[in-house]
C-alpha cells in the first residue's frame, strides 16, 4: 500500500495562523470546540490538509480538515 499522505511544515505557517489552528479545534472524545491541541503535525491526504495533534484537556487526536478555501 502507497502511503499517500504528504507531510507538510506545520511551522512554515505564520505565527498568528499557527496559534489560530491550535486553538480552534474539535476534539471527537470530549465533544467540546476549542480545547486547543498540541504537538501538530500537518500533511496533506487526497487533496485535503489535515493538521493533527492531541487534544490539550484528554490528549486523544483531533483533526482540523482544511478545504481548499482555506488554503
Ligand atoms: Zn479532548
């Protein structure tokens, strides 16, 4: 299987975009918006970008998708 997703620099972002991504989140276990996440990672998969990092209240992942209005 062709591993498909391509790591991006989550750190190339401007400092006020990375704080916006971290803080604006959705964590799935907690079921609660804005958290925060830490240690991001941000790759692109099938024409979309993920940032993904661990919820800062319960550490489980949480996913940020970003359309490409985004970009
Ligand atoms: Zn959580």
């Amino acid at each position: 299987m062709k591993d498909d997703r391509t790591e991006r620099d989550f750190h190339a972002r401007s400092e006020e975009e990375q704080q916006a991504f971290l803080q604006e989140t959705w964590c799935d276990n907690c079921q609660e918006a804005n958290l925060g996440m830490k240690n991001p990672r941000e790759y692109l998969h099938k024409g979309v970008i993920f940032i993904e990092g661990e919820c800062e209240r319960c550490e489980n992942v949480v996913l940020t998708e970003l359309t490409e209005d985004d970009f």
